[in-house]
C-alpha cells in the first residue's frame, strides 16, 4: 500500500514541466495561474500612480513593483506554455483505433453467436484477405477455413467449440491463409463478459469475446535450430567416447590379456571417467529437453508402488556392490503421471541415497497418500546435508562437498532433473535432515496435476487413518462407526477378543476400545494388545461409563478417554488428538486479518482439542511462527502490514519453519504460479467462498495426521 | 544369498564364451575406431563372426554378399545414412530378411520416432558398453 501511494505521488509530480521541477513547482501550485498578469499590470499601475501623486522619492517601491510584475509575468508564461504542451500531449494521444490499425497482432472481435464482426488490419494481412471478407465468419471458418482437403482438421477441433466458451481460450496451432497456406501460429480466444451487470466476474453477461493471433514461425525456426544443434553436439561428443568407452571397457575386462595392477588402477580410472562424461552428457541433455517443454509429459494413470519397485530393480546391483539395502513399503496409490519420468526422479533419488550410504546400512522408500495427494520418501543413513545446503543441493552442479562429484561420480544435475520433473508434475520436492542420521528426499505429487478451475467443488477426499472400533454389542457401535466414516476414517469393527487382537495388527493407527467387550474388558485385553506387539505405538482410547478422573490409575498406554455417552465431538477431538502426536497437544496457527473469521475458525479446532493460536497480521504471525512453533499453519492472503506471500517467503528463510504444513485459505482463486510461490511443505489451498470452516477443519486434522505419521516414519528408521 | 549368487553369475557371464553357435555379424560404421572396439567387442566376448563396412554402400555389397546373420549400422554417415541404407538392404531381395539392429549417438526423442518408423529390431545407443553388447544383440534377436 505505501508503495503504491509513493507511486502515486511521484506520478503526480511528473505532470509538472520538465526543469521547472523542484524549484517553480511549489510557486506554481501556490499562484493559481490566470490573472497573474492582470495582477502585476495593476501593481505596476497602482506604483506608477503612487508615484505620480507623490512625487519623487517612491522609487524604492516602482521598482519592487516591476520585479514583483516580471515574476508573475513569468509564472503566467510558464502556465501558459504548460498548458499548450498538455493540450498538444493530448492531440498526440493514440486512439484505440489507432491501435488496432498498427498492432502487429491479428485482432478479431465476435459477436455473442461467434461471429467475426470486426478484424484488423494486421488479421486480414496474416489471412491474405480483405478484412470485409473476414467478417460474419466463424473462428474455426476463419483460422482453418482455407485448409486444403488433405489437411482438414478432425470434428474436435479445439477452435470449433471455442467461441462459445465464457473462459479464456488459447494455444498454439495452424492457421490456413485465404490462398491454403498455413503458418503455426499462437492464439486466444477471450470473452468479453458484461461486468456492469454482475458484480461476480464470473457470471457476467457475455457479449462475445477477442480473438487475438500471431505468427509464430520464427520461434518454431529457433527451435528446430536449438534441436538440432542439440543433437549435433550430443551426436559428436558421444562419438569419441564410443571409442574410449569401448576400448577401456574391453582392456579392463582383462579379456584382451592381464595387464600389471598399476595399468589396471590407471584402466578403472579412465573407465569410470569416462562413464561420468557420459552420464554428464545424457543429464545435460535430459534437463535441457525437459526444461524446454518440448517434449510434454505423458500423463496417465499410474500404480506409483510400481514404479518404484522398478526403480529399486533397476538400482539394486548398483545398491548391492555398495553393500546397501533397498527396502520399500507395498502402500498402492494411484495417481497421474508420466511414469518414465517420475522412474527418473525416483531413480536419481535411489541413487544418491545409495551413494552417500554407509556399507551394510538401509535406504527406504515411503509411500504416504494423503488429501490431494501422495508423499514419497527417499531415507537414507548416509553423512546428511548440512541445513544451509538443503535446497542449494536441487541447484545445477551443486554438490555439498566439491570433492563430491570425483568421488561419487555424480553429474550435479541429478537433482535439478529431479526438481524439475516434479515441479512438471505441479508436485513439489525438499530434502530434510533426519533426526539422527543422514536425509530424508520428500516428493510430493497431486493426485491430479492439473490446476483445479475455478468454480469446480473441492472434492475432499476421506481421511487415511484405519481405526479400529472394538467393542460388545452395544447399540451406540454403528453411531460411532458411522460418525468416524463421515469424518474420513476407515472403520475395522470387532465384537470378540480374537477378533480385536487379530484386527489391531492390519495397520490400524487408532484403537477406540469398549470397556465391555465379550469375553475379556478392556482392562484386560489392554495388555494382551501390548504384549503381542511390544514394539506397537498405536495410540489406545478407551470409552468408558467411568469417570475420567480414574485416569490417574490406568496403564500408561491408554492415550486417551472418552465418556459414555458419548458426545460426538468429545470423541473425534480425542482421537484427533492422539493420531496427532503421542501426549502434546497439536498446535496451529491461523493468520486472518478478519477477526470474525478468525474465531471462527479458531473455535471448529478448539472443539478437537488442538491448540490454536490467531495471528490477525503479519508482524504478529512471524511473532507467533517463532514462539509458538505451531505444527501447521492457516494462511489467509491479505493482511494488514504485507501478504501471505510475505508469510511463506519469511518461513522459508528459518529452516525450521521451511517445511511446515500450510493451508492457504484465500478470498480468490490463486493461480498455478502464485500457489507455486505459497508451497512450504505439504501444501493445500482453499478457496473461501468454496469452502466451509468445517471443511477446512477436515483438511487440517487429516494434514495433521499425515504430518505425524512422516515423521513417525522418519524418526522409527 | 540365492539371488546374489545368480546376480554375480549374471555378471561374470560376458567373460565366458557363451555363444555355441558362431554368428556372423556385419557392422557398418564410417568411424574406424568405433568399428574396431565393436568388432573387437563382439569377436572377444561372444566368439562371433564379424565383418565390417565403412560406408552404407559397401556395407550392401557385403551385405549381399557375405548374408551376415544380422547388421549393426549406424545412423549418422556421410553418403548413405543408416535409415537410407536399411531401405536400400529392404529393397534387394538378397538382404530383405537380414534383421538390422541400429547403433546411434543421437538420443533426442524426434530422432527415436523416425527410427520406430523403419522396422529395425532395435535400436542401441552410443557409447555402449563392449562387454554387455553381444548380450543386448543375442537378447533382441533370440540367439541363447
């Protein structure tokens, strides 16, 4: 804001005439301009007539007067001639007419049916005909009418359906002149939607809607120049080391004869040198192709636990002479991806973790599905980044010690593939250091790359945690296994013993245990579910007749209680609760500079027993980051003193902060670049007018929830 | 245990001489070293046969004359490059069925596709490794 009005000010000065800037402006604005001169020949009048009537001895004050009279005759000229340039500023102004005329883009208007009823100079020379003639045709008659029989375009041309969208349309394709010819050119198509009449942009009147094009043929030519330039040089690097590599290869085998250890020392060093060129081509060649976006992904859907099954087949004999273990967990998602590429990111990230591991130590890959999308984890034990190098490491040629890439062989592009793949797949990708030992490499991948558009309902998803419900007959069993499934939990029921001893150990994240259960309480099945899985954290509630207070005397592995009867939020906070972090209190953050809002957001979790705190601007929520060091954080866009850019941009700086989980829950639907900006670690965002408090409350409890199994996963290797 | 054992077997297996029946394979390539290490490659680790041309019309004329088992040919040579020289072995009925295994330096993706078009059993990327070549050859072309 103060930016802006600082612009203003400066723009306001600037209208004044140049030079007379600083020194007669503030006499300018203090004299209004007409009559100045009127004023100083009545000034000189009244001198002469003083001097007249009294005689000599008033000269002092003629003069004054004529020096008083040719400054104001000077500010008056100066006025004038201002007003003069302003007035021939004006004269020289372009009119939107003009504009059309000289623009060298092909302009069209359409009326509301898609009908051409206005086209440009520029349109009517890219086409190779009149304008008249352009007129009262279609978008599609008038970009591809011209197209000769050979090359019609198919019945689901973009261009057919396009003029009666009321959404910005554009791409790049053919356009056909009048005489058949075509250049690839770039276009959109955008509505004109009546604002006046709504308010909402959205749903304004259409009118019709611009057409704008332009030839593109030169940056085609530039990249056909940069492709094959590529493949030149790919083509004449390689070659030479085809040679190299085959006849290094061939003498180190020792097929060709023994050779003394010191030429076999010096052989092995020309061969893995000579593989590293290699791999540092192919990489070079890899991001440059990737970056340019000339090869789009191929998006479709895809078993993620496949791909990295073949990752790890395919890494495993390099895993098995570094004496490291692959292990993975078996969790199927689906999610879509182009999976050559995501094979790629999966195998840079195996390979760097068996590079940096120790002999005889363990590299895990984690799958973690969560609201909007999957998490995947590279662990490994190896010597860890150091903090300041945790996103320096995703740079090209950055390696975190400079002896690195001679001795691992590495080409410093590995990772910024990686990135560059992920953020391809609108994902997002950080490395973290382990509580202990060595990095955990995080990616995480939308369910749905794709941006959502606008107006389209959030669609959230059910909750990942598996809670089991353990208890008699009790009529008040399908209630709470209908209220959990409403809440986005999987529901194990059991009734007996067995069955509950059995069930606990399907990978369920919560017990809720009846103290009445057929054969056995729950007094005395607690310790049977312990024994049986010593190693077990899965949090226990127990739901009780009695009173709480008893909780003093119960076994220590009771995580929480709950009433009977029960009261509906009383049990979903409690087994929020637990499922966030074994004795503390999850905490979050919610930065709203709407104060209404704000408790209201504040009271839903309240309810969930989570501890909230409320920052309503941006000096009181990088106060709050810091001392209240909240598990995840609410961040609304506009505050008082910055934005939630300001936010985001500020925690990323504390490393501590960098990853923290982040709901941004926005007035306006932001767009892909702008959420690009706002991504901390996991990251969602909300649209408020989409969304109600109590779906956000779902969103942040399953994010909690996510956000604590990591890091279980993450301190249990 | 069992599976790295059958990994290190794997692995020692380019050092034996595996191939009990001795195949005849024609390389074309105009760079001579790149000839030499492949000829070299294949001769040492599979125990084949191996002739060589230096351009993509002398290597029809060996082609025809010499009914190589299968070809190996580059894709980038002066004169007559690989894809011409594979129309050219297609259009003579002598070397029509021979199976053609291109060997290329270029990996672009637009190169890929015109490749796939050809009707060539596969196609192997430059710099290759020698010892692992007779394999990729034998494993294309169903030679145990």
């Amino acid at each position: 804001m103060g930016e802006q009005r600082r612009q203003t000010a400066v723009s306001a000065e600037s209208k004044i005439a140049p030079g007379a800037r600083g020194f007669v402006a503030p006499l300018v604005s203090a004299i209004p301009g007409p009559g100045l001169t009127m004023a100083a020949v009545l000034l000189l009048c009244a001198a002469f007539a003083v001097r007249l009537v009294t005689g000599a001895g008033f000269d002092v004050l003629l003069l004054g007067a004529i020096a008083v009279a040719s400054i104001a005759l000077a500010v008056d000229l100066l006025l004038r001639f201002r007003a003069a340039r302003r007035a021939a500023n004006q004269s020289e102004e372009t009119r939107p007419s003009d504009l059309l005329d000289s623009v060298a883009d092909g302009i069209c208007s359409l009326d509301r049916n898609g009908l051409v009823s206005f086209a440009n100079p520029a349109a009517a020379r890219l086409l190779g005909a009149p304008a008249t003639m352009l007129t009262g045709k279609s978008v599609h008659d008038l970009l591809h009418g011209s197209a000769p029989e050979a090359r019609q375009c198919p019945a689901e041309c973009p261009l057919r359906t396009a003029a009666g969208r009321q959404k910005v349309t554009g791409g790049e394709d053919n356009i056909y002149r009048a005489d058949g010819s075509c250049f690839p050119s770039e276009y959109t198509l955008t509505p004109i939607l009546d604002q006046g009449w709504v308010q909402n942009r959205d749903q304004g009147r259409f009118s019709g809607s611009v057409l704008s094009f332009r030839d593109i043929s030169q940056r085609y030519a530039l990249d056909r120049l940069k492709d094959e330039f590529i493949s030149t040089v790919s083509h004449e690097l390689r070659t030479p080391l085809t040679s190299i590599r085959g006849a290094l290869g061939l003498l180190s085998s020792g097929m060709l004869g023994e050779v003394n250890d010191k030429a076999a020392n010096l052989l092995r060093i020309a061969l893995t040198n000579s593989d590293r060129l290699v791999r540092l081509i192919n990489d070079i060649l890899d991001l440059e192709r990737i970056q340019s976006g000339r090869e789009p992904l191929a998006f479709r859907t895809v078993q993620l636990a496949d791909v990295v099954r073949q990752a790890i087949d395919g890494m495993t004999p390099m895993a098995d002479a570094a004496g490291v273990k692959l292990i993975h967990d078996a969790i199927q998602t689906e999610i879509a991806a182009d999976p050559d590429r995501l094979l790629q990111v999966l195998t840079n990230l195996l390979s760097n973790a068996v590079k940096f591991s120790p002999p005889n130590s363990t590299v895990s890959v984690m799958l973690r599905p969560g609201l909007t999308g999957v998490t995947l984890s590279v662990i490994d034990h190896g010597r860890g980044i150091p903090a300041d190098k945790l996103e320096a490491v995703f740079g090209r040629f950055q390696q975190v010690d400079a002896s690195d890439s001679r001795q691992k062989g590495g080409s410093g592009l590995g990772l910024a593939i990686c990135r560059t793949i992920v953020l391809q797949h609108s994902g997002s990708i950080w490395a973290e250091r382990n509580p202990v030992r060595g990095s955990t490499f995080r990616v995480f991948l939308p369910y749905h790359p794709e941006p959502l558009e606008a107006g389209e309902p959030l669609a959230l998803e059910p909750g990942q945690g598996t809670v089991l419900l353990a208890g008699a007959g009790d009529e008040s069993r399908p209630r709470i296994a209908t209220l959990l499934a409403r809440h986005g939990y999987k529901v194990l029921e059991t009734s007996t013993v067995e069955e509950t001893l059995t069930a606990a150990h399907q990978g369920v994240q919560a017990i809720l245990l009846d103290t009445s259960l057929d054969g056995m309480n729950g007094w005395q099945i607690l310790p049977l579910l312990r024994r049986l899985d010593p190693e077990a954290r899965t949090p226990v509630v127990l739901l009780s007749v009695d009173e709480p207070e008893t909780l003093a005397q119960t076994p220590v592995e009771v995580a929480g209680w709950v009433q009977k009867p029960l009261a509906e939020d009383r049990l979903l906070g409690e087994l929020a609760r637990v499922l966030c972090g074994p004795g503390e209190k999850a905490r979050i953050l919610i930065v709203e500079d709407d104060h209404d809002l704000a408790g209201i957001i504040g009271e839903v979790f309240s309810r969930d027993s989570i501890e909230v705190e409320l920052a309503h601007s941006l000096d009181q929520a990088l106060q709050s980051c810091l001392r209240f060091k909240p598990h995840l954080l609410v961040l609304d866009i506009g505050l008082p003193d910055g934005d939630g850019f300001n936010v985001v941009d500020w925690l990323r700086q504390h490393e501590s902060l960098a990853r923290l989980p982040l709901v941004v829950y926005s007035g306006s639907t932001l767009s892909q670049a702008e959420r690009r900006q706002l991504t901390l670690g996991p990251t969602h965002f909300l649209t408020k007018t989409r969304v109600q408090p109590q779906q956000l409350e779902a969103l942040v409890l399953t994010m909690l929830r996510s956000s604590r199994q990591n890091e279980e996963v993450a301190s249990a290797d | 245990m069992a599976i790295d054992n059958s990994r290190a077997r794997a692995d020692n297996r380019p050092l034996e001489i595996t191939a009990t029946v001795a195949h005849k394979v024609l390389i074309i390539d105009d760079e001579d070293d790149i000839r030499e290490v492949a000829a070299l490659s294949l001769e040492s680790v599979a125990g084949w046969e191996v002739i060589t041309a230096s351009s993509g019309a002398h290597g029809l004329t060996r082609a025809a004359a010499e009914q190589p088992d299968a070809i190996l040919l580059d894709v980038m040579m002066p004169g007559m490059d690989g894809p011409t020289t594979v129309g050219e072995l297609r259009k003579n009925p002598a070397t029509a069925a021979i199976p053609v295994l291109l060997l290329t330096a270029k990996v672009q993706a637009t190169d890929q596709r015109r490749f796939a078009d050809l009707g060539v059993k596969a196609v192997l990327f430059k710099p290759f490794d020698p010892l692992e070549l007779s394999n990729q050859i034998a494993s294309v072309l169903g030679w145990s």
